[in-house]
C-alpha cells in the first residue's frame, strides 16, 4: 500500500469514527426530546436489539419505537451526557464503548435521579448510513438526588 493510499485510509477511517459519533449525538438529542420514538427509531437497523438491562429490551425497528414511545412514562425528563468515546471501525462495521452520566426524572412522582451507565454498541454501515445494530446499556448507578451513589447505588 503505498503511503497515499495509507493517508487515505487513515482519513476514510477518521471521517467514519466522525459520523458514528454523529449518530450517537443524534441519539441523545432524540431521547433529550421526550424520547421522539420516532426519531430514535430511525437510528436503528430493521432488526437491531436495544437492550436496557432493568429497563427493558427491544428487538427490531419496530419493537424499538414501540418501546421509546413509551419512555417517558419511565423518565419524563433526560439530559444524555455521553462521553469518552471509544470506537474502532473494521470495514462497514464497528463498534463503541461511551460512558452516560444522565440527570433524570423519573416518574411515577417526578423524582430526581442520577443514572451512570456505559454503553456498548455495534454499528453497520447500510448503503453509506452509520445505523445502530444493537446497543447495550450497564447501569453502574441509579440513584435519587438526594441521597446519590454513595448511600444507594440503586433505587
């Protein structure tokens, strides 16, 4: 390979590792807006796996919008801190590590929360689209406000 063909290389994977990190952002912004079910949905692959541990699992495009529109029922309100991503592309898959910080509310009675989490995901490129193929939540913590993580790590 000769040393332009390296560049461009480098480069193609740079500008991949970019849209993914696009796509997660768009993610967190949709679940930010009242968990737009549709917008989330969209960020999917038809037969991709959303996997929440404790709080559900949705399997295929359909079953994940099913399942974000009803959400809010669960958080009526979310800010989705994602940070330090992790991504290492291999052709038209890859995959991603990211850690969430997220201050919530949590219904029933609009309770403030703190949630940390890591989350794992596979991503495929479909006909030059970054899209989810399955992500996977790790909660290390989910904890009232007031109390925080020192006292009880999980509510």
């Amino acid at each position: 390979m000769s040393e332009s063909e390296m560049l461009q290389a480098r480069l193609s994977k740079l500008a991949d590792i970019e849209e993914i990190k696009r796509l997660k952002a768009r993610y967190a912004a949709a679940c930010d807006e009242h968990y737009d079910a549709d917008a989330i949905a969209q960020l999917f692959t038809d037969d991709a796996v959303w996997d929440g541990g404790k709080f559900g699992k949705a399997e295929g495009r359909e079953n994940i919008r099913r399942f974000f529109r009803r959400a809010p029922e669960i958080f009526s309100f979310a800010i989705h801190n994602v940070m330090n991503p992790r991504i290492e592309v291999d052709g038209d898959h890859a995959t991603g590590r990211w850690y969430l910080l997220q201050p919530a509310t949590r219904e029933p009675g609009s309770q403030a929360v703190w949630l940390a989490a890591a989350y794992h995901d596979e991503y495929v490129r479909i006909e030059g689209k970054w899209l989810f193929k399955h992500l996977r939540v790790d909660s290390n913590f989910l904890t009232t406000y007031d109390e925080g993580w020192a006292r009880k790590r999980f509510i």
